[in-house]
C-alpha cells in the first residue's frame, strides 16, 4: 500500500472556500438565521427552537447494514428485510437524520446554495450517527457530480461534508476520488428499479490519485441523502472493483420509507 500524505489528499481551505462562495461571509455582518426556516437565532449554524423539535435525529435500534431504524426487534445486532434480500455493495449505512420536514428543507437548502454554512453543523451530526464507520476509515471519498452538474452548481455539497467530517476526524479525504463519467438523469421521481438502471458502477471511475491510494483501504464514501442506495451501490462498487478492501457509507439524512415507492427529492 503506498502512503497517504493527508496533506495532499485533503480538500485545503474549504471553509476559506464556503467564504469564497459568498454566503460565510455575509454571517460575519448579518444576523444568525436558523438553517432551515430562516428565523434569527443565538449563533451560526444552529436551528431555531421550533426546527430543533421538529428535527427526526436517527437513533436507536437500527438495521446493522443500511442503518434504517427497526423498532420492534430483539436481536442484538439485526438486519432489515430489503438487506438481507438483496445485500447493498457497502458494508454499513448511517445517516443523522430522517429525510423529512425539516431535514428536507436543510438539505435542499443546503444543496442549491443558499446555506452551505450548514456544513460544519451538518459534518458533525453525521459524525456523531457515524462514529464507528469514520473510526475505522482509512480514507474519505464524497460521491461525485458529474462535471456539467458541478458548473452549473459551482460546489458539491458532499464534498463539503466529505472535507469537514476528513478534517474533524484527522482523516485523509480526496474529493476527486471518484469521477463521474457520464452525466445520468435526475433521479427524480424514479422508483428503485429505474433508479438502478440509471445508474451503474461503470458511469464511476477513480481519480488518478485514489487509483494510489484506494487498493487494500477501507474507503467512507459520503452522499447528502440516502435514497434507494443506488448511486452509493455503484460508487461501492466502482470502489471495490478497483481493490477497496471495504466501503461504507455515511448521509447527512435518508428516507424512511417503503423504498421502491417513487421519491420527490
Ligand atoms: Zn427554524
Ligand atoms: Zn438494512
């Protein structure tokens, strides 16, 4: 296994970066606002009282694969049904939160660039949900958008995740990791099915620096939400095929519900 210099590998200055982006630095003379709905609050990055009792942290007895709480289960360590019948290519799943109501707004506001100060808030609520799966990781690796997306977006938002949880953690991340090949269409609106057929492990490949560093570590790969857990499948997979020893994956949120129903992101 060759070395990883982290300083090299890491996403420098991404809070110089978010300033850059124009939003951090405008906290410095504006008010506070809640992350979510906007109202004034005490300090940035918080949630204003009534959006911190809404919130639906993810806690408690859970699938020990994808993470999806199981609430009516004895076993010590169990596992859902959809895991069982068909095991993701990543080992474990965690997410902070429930992909609802608040957690919607934050993520949405977050990706489309209004709030992207969110993510050192965000970095360590998924820290916390993921302790165990950033402990063991070797290396850190958003998943990607695919280059036409990045113009149009200038920033993407699990990259900024991906480099806070790295930099908290003292943990390598390379954010070009993994390249997006082919520019796929929006998931929208897709019921799993189609969603995996819309995305597969070949539209992924490795950067030239984690074609280095990839082979025999156990790779967190990081995505905002968790939906039917095809993209992640296939970045797992494009990981593995290229000698990841194991992957996991950590979410800011997921969605909690009957997974092959179509979903509105
Ligand atoms: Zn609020
Ligand atoms: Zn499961």
């Amino acid at each position: 296994m060759p070395p990883m210099d982290s300083t090299s590998t890491a996403f420098p200055g991404w809070r110089e970066r978010l300033a850059g982006l124009g939003r951090a630095v405008l906290d410095l003379v504006l008010p506070p606002r809640c992350l979510a709905c906007g109202e004034l609050v005490d300090a940035q990055g918080r949630l204003c009282a009534e959006c911190w009792g809404d919130i639906g942290f993810l806690y408690g007895r859970q699938c020990r694969v994808c993470g999806i709480p199981l609430p009516d289960v004895s076993a010590e360590a169990p596992i859902c049904g959809r895991c069982l019948d068909e095991p993701p290519a990543f080992d474990r799943a965690r997410s902070a939160l429930r992909y609802d109501g608040v957690a919607r707004r934050l993520v949405l506001r977050f990706k489309h660039g209004d709030r992207i100060d969110g993510a050192a808030t965000f970095a360590r609520w998924m820290a916390k949900a993921g302790s165990e799966l950033v402990a063991s990781a070797d290396l850190v690796i958003p998943v990607p958008l695919h280059r036409w997306r990045l113009v149009q977006r200038s920033y993407n938002q699990s990259a900024l995740l991906a480099s806070a949880i790295g930099e908290d953690a003292q943990k390598p991340v390379l954010v070009d990791g993994l390249v997006k090949l082919r520019a796929t269409a929006s998931q929208q609106r897709l019921d799993a099915a189609e969603r995996r057929r819309n995305v597969r492990a070949k539209d992924f490949a490795l950067g030239p620096k984690a074609r280095q560093v990839v082979p025999d570590r156990r790779v967190l790969l990081i995505d905002d939400v968790l939906t039917t857990g095809s993209t992640a499948s296939a970045c797992a997979r494009c990981l593995l095929s290229s000698g990841a020893r194991a992957v996991d994956l950590l979410t800011l949120a997921r969605v909690v519900r009957d997974p092959e129903a179509p979903i509105s992101i």
